[in-house]
C-alpha cells in the first residue's frame, strides 16, 4: 500500500505547505532556483537522464531539459527530449491558466515533450491544452501530485510506525477470496494452519505434497480424502503413503489456475488446515 494513501485532504493540504515553504530563500530568483535544483534531482529519481537546470531566463523560458533513452540497442537514437517548466506558486494562489501551458509549447521543437511542473494547481483549461497538440504533449504535475510521489519514493519524507490492528490482522488471520458469485472472507485465527507453497515439481507430476504436519492427522488407512479449496471446490484426491502427497489432482491443479490450459505451471502458496470433525483438508490459495 502506497504511503499517501493513508492520507487525509487536511494532512495533504498542511504537508503540501510545508513543501512549498523548504524553498523560500533570501530573495524570489534564489527561491525559484532552489526549486529547480530540486526538480533536477527528483527527475533524475524518476528515470529520467542528463537533467539540466538552464541558465536564467524570461518568465516564459524553459528551466529544465532532461532525456529518456529509449529501448536496448536503439536507446541512443530512439531518445526523448523533455522541455520542462517550473513554478513555484503558493498551493491557495489561482490555478496555472492555458497561457501558461501554451507559452510552454510554443518552445518544444516537434516530436519533443514538455513537462509543467508546479506547487500549485492547473486550471481546466490548462488540462486540455496540454493535450491538443499530440506533436508537442505536455506533461501537467500540479503540487498535490508532486507531493504524493515524493512521499511514495521517499524523498524528503521521514515516517513514523503506527501500529495498525486491521492491518495486523489482515496480515496473521485473513485471506479474502473472490468467486463468481459473492466475496468470501475466511477467518482463521484459532486454526493450526502451515503455510506451504505449491511447487512448480509438483505441478509438473501431478501431484500435491502435504505438509507433515497435515499428513500426520490422515489415518493410517485412509486411502482418498476430500480436500476443499478455499472453502468452495471440494475433490477426492488419493493418499500416497510413505511420500505424504496426494495423487489424482489433475483437476484440482487446472480448476484454480494451478495449471494452465497449455500445460504452463504455476506456483502458488497456500494455507493448509485439517478439518478433523470432517474429515477435509482445507488449502486457501493465494489469489
């Protein structure tokens, strides 16, 4: 789960604050390259290659350019040029207007990209302008966006542990399972269960090894049990003794995508259980 999930409007709003506040400076020039001294770096995160602030220019200048190599031996012909504009404006002042945007495009040579990148917002004329033109598109990142991906990545954020019981619990006791019909939530907290994954080995031949400590509850004269997966299909598998796996699972394997149509294997683990009142091993794959 990304970090600015857990998030609130209120919290956004005060970090967003914060954020444009690092980069007051003695003076606004100073403040503005502060700024984009950022950006070069956070770009650089992001992916993108030789980042460079540009020499101080008019408002409607460019303050950034920055590469993206494009695929294996092609990367240094097949390359994207960015053509990027910052602002710093305060998150309350009024949103960035279509001008703006439309000042940028006026500067990317065809077949090139711009980013407009601010701490504050776009206005919706904005948005669409940076779209009208797909010779020239430009990328619009607004403060809001900025900050969560600097959150995410961990840039400039530090985080405290919240212990969390729904998450805990999630984690230890609980497996949601998804069917045609209705969500099944399985709760298993008082049940002995082992973790074990289905391999790749036993895929290809067909058969499922249980876990010892499973395989010890079977009776030593059972010779087919009834195993149930998550608590939904039901087979009657066969028990080979002394290998501890059951055979004749070919259609278990395929009917919970175990086994493809194509013969492809694909491993998954699972929580197993005995239902001893029963007589059923229970197994809840992971979905």
């Amino acid at each position: 789960m990304k970090v600015s999930s857990s998030l609130n409007d209120a919290e956004i709003k005060d970090l967003l604050h914060q954020f444009y506040e690092y980069f007051d400076r003695a003076n606004t020039s100073e403040t503005g390259r502060a700024f984009e001294e950022f950006l070069r770096e956070y770009l650089i995160k992001m992916g993108l290659d030789e980042v460079v602030v540009t020499q101080r220019s008019r408002d409607g200048g460019i303050d950034l350019t920055a590469m993206r190599k494009g695929f294996g031996d092609f990367s240094e012909t097949d390359i994207t040029k960015y053509y990027i504009q910052a602002k710093r404006n305060n998150p309350t002042s009024a949103p960035i207007s279509n001008a703006k945007v439309r000042e940028l495009k006026g500067t990317i040579p065809f077949g090139h990209k711009g980013i407009f990148i601010t701490t504050a917002r776009f206005s919706d004329p904005a948005i669409t302008e940076a779209d009208n033109d797909p010779s020239k598109p430009v990328v619009l990142i607004d403060g809001k966006s900025l900050l969560l991906s600097c959150i995410d990545n961990k840039i400039g954020f530090v985080f405290k542990p919240i212990f969390s019981k729904v998450e805990m619990d999630s984690f230890v006791c609980t497996s949601t399972l998804n069917d045609a019909n209705e969500s099944i939530s399985l709760t298993i907290p008082n049940i002995n269960y082992v973790e074990k994954i289905i391999t790749s080995n036993d895929i290809r031949a067909r058969i499922l090894s249980v876990p010892r400590a499973i395989f010890e509850q079977l009776g030593d004269d059972v010779d087919v049990v009834t195993v149930k997966i998550n608590a939904d299909k039901e087979y009657q598998c066969s028990v080979r003794k002394p290998r501890n796996y059951l055979a004749s699972v070919t259609d278990l394997l395929r009917d919970n995508n175990l086994l493809t149509s194509d013969g492809v294997s694909n491993p998954k683990m699972a929580k197993w259980f005995y239902d001893s009142e029963n007589s059923i091993v229970n197994i809840i794959i992971e979905v």
